[in-house]
C-alpha cells in the first residue's frame, strides 16, 4: 500500500505536468490534498492550457494514464483553474 502523499503513479503524473508546461502547452495545474491521497484514482487534477487550441494535445498526452475523464471546472470550489481531470479504472 502506498504511503499518504507518496503514490508512485500520482508522482508519475505530477512529472508529466510538469513536462507539459515546459512544453508551453499548459500555463498551471494542481493537485488539492495531494498529501492524504493514497491512489491515483482519488485524485482530482486542474489545469489550464497556455491556448484552448493545446486542449486535444494535452488530453491525448495524458490518455496515457488509464480511465482519464476530463470536465470544464465549472463549480470552482476545490481549484480556480479551467478544467478539471481525474483517472477513474
């Protein structure tokens, strides 16, 4: 079992962001309550692309990770950013 905060695929995940946005493809993202999550499946992710014209981009890089679904965040209660992203098996 994976330690709180310390998930080997939300690491893996975190580090592609992390890519995307050197690539300029998305401009911030964010993970709330990264640190009690245990599985990569109860994470919820955020981000916003640097251009909506990236968004089918930066989906089929992340379509990697199994079961990714991805919404507008419209209710803007846990992330003020645009849209919202989980992987659910």
């Amino acid at each position: 079992m994976s330690q709180l905060g310390n998930v080997p695929e939300i690491i893996e995940i975190k580090e592609h962001l992390n890519e995307l946005k050197k690539k300029q493809l998305i401009s911030e993202w964010e993970l709330p309550y990264e640190n009690i999550l245990t599985r990569h499946t109860a994470a919820i992710f955020f981000l916003t692309p640097t251009d909506k014209s990236n968004l089918s981009l930066i989906w089929k890089e992340l379509a990697v990770y199994e079961g990714l679904k991805y919404f507008i965040n419209e209710d803007k209660k846990l992330s003020s950013l645009t849209w919202r992203f989980e992987f659910n098996a």
